[in-house]
C-alpha cells in the first residue's frame, strides 16, 4: 500500500511540473523514500522468517522499533541533506 500511494503521489505531482531532464528536489526525496520502502519490506520478510524459526515476541517488537526509529532518523537526515545541498 505504501508503495503504490508513493507512485502515485509522485506522479500526481510530476503530471503538473514541465518536461525536464533533471531530477528536482522532490524526485530526489521520492529516491530515498522508495530505498526505504525496500528496506521496510526486506525488514518484514526476515522478521516473518524469525517468527516462523520460533524467536521470541520481545525481540521482534524490540527488533520493530529499532527499525522504525533508524529508519526515520535515515529519512530526516537524508532529506535535510538534499535540501541543504539543492538550495
């Protein structure tokens, strides 16, 4: 679902922009969303993998909010970056 909402606003929003052959900001952004988008459906698969093997609830809960909080920070970070380096 994540990801066919992000094709979509991408291209809801380059429908209104002229033609170019460079990236803007924004397809910069939407670069970084979809990577992490990949790292979230990798993270799903070898945690659906852990629980199949048995591993403990904690674990993964703990293993869960790890994720989030990195991957959050990565976006923050990547984001304020291509900003400071576009502008």
């Amino acid at each position: 679902t994540a990801l066919l909402s992000a094709v979509f606003l991408q291209q809801s929003y380059t429908a209104s922009l002229p033609e170019s052959n460079h990236l803007v900001l924004m397809d910069r952004i939407y670069v970084v969303l979809y990577a992490l988008l990949v790292v979230s459906l990798v993270h799903v698969v070898l945690q659906g993998i852990r629980t199949r093997r048995g591993a403990n609830h904690d674990a993964a809960v703990r293993g869960d909010r790890i994720s989030v909080a990195l991957q959050a920070l990565f976006f923050f970070v990547a984001v304020w970056w291509l900003i400071r380096t576009t502008s």
